[in-house]
C-alpha cells in the first residue's frame, strides 16, 4: 500500500519553525548541507513507527506542507488517480 515517505514543512521564519518543532516536539532539526534553506527533522529512533521530514524556506507565498508518497510505480498511480470515484 503506498504510503507517505516524507513530508515538508514551508516556513516563513526557519529559525523560529526549528526552534518550535525542536522544543514542542523534540525534533532532531539539523541543516542540510545545501544552497538552500532546508533543514532535516527526525523524529524518534529508525526503528519506532513514523516517518521523518524537512522544514523549508517558503518560496511561494501559497505554498503549505507538501508530502511524498511512495507507490509502485508513477503510471500505475496516475491510471489509479484517473479512476472515477464513486458515490455513496
């Protein structure tokens, strides 16, 4: 079953998102050594249930939290997606 693999937080202050998710959560927040503001945020052991993320500089003003999904495969989602639901 696919399922959600890593997820972005987009923030306007990052020092003030780390500090937040670090002291409400207790985030291990490191930066990501790149161009960009972007900061890796593990949450727990690898061996605990959950899935870790980043917080990231917001570069477009409507941008929110973005998650990523694993399945097997890009067409096999998409024809999946194109599917009509029904109605109950």
């Amino acid at each position: 079953m696919p399922k959600v693999i890593h997820f972005e937080i987009n923030a306007d202050d990052i020092g003030r998102a780390v500090h937040f998710y670090r002291e409400a959560f207790s985030w291990e927040v490191k930066k990501w050594e790149a161009e960009l503001e972007y900061w890796l945020a593990k949450m727990g052991a690898d061996d605990q249930p959950g899935i870790s993320g980043a917080i990231m500089s917001r570069f477009n003003p409507k941008a929110s939290t973005i998650n990523t999904i694993e399945g097997p495969s890009f067409e096999s989602m998409l024809k999946r997606s194109e599917t009509p639901v029904e109605s109950s």
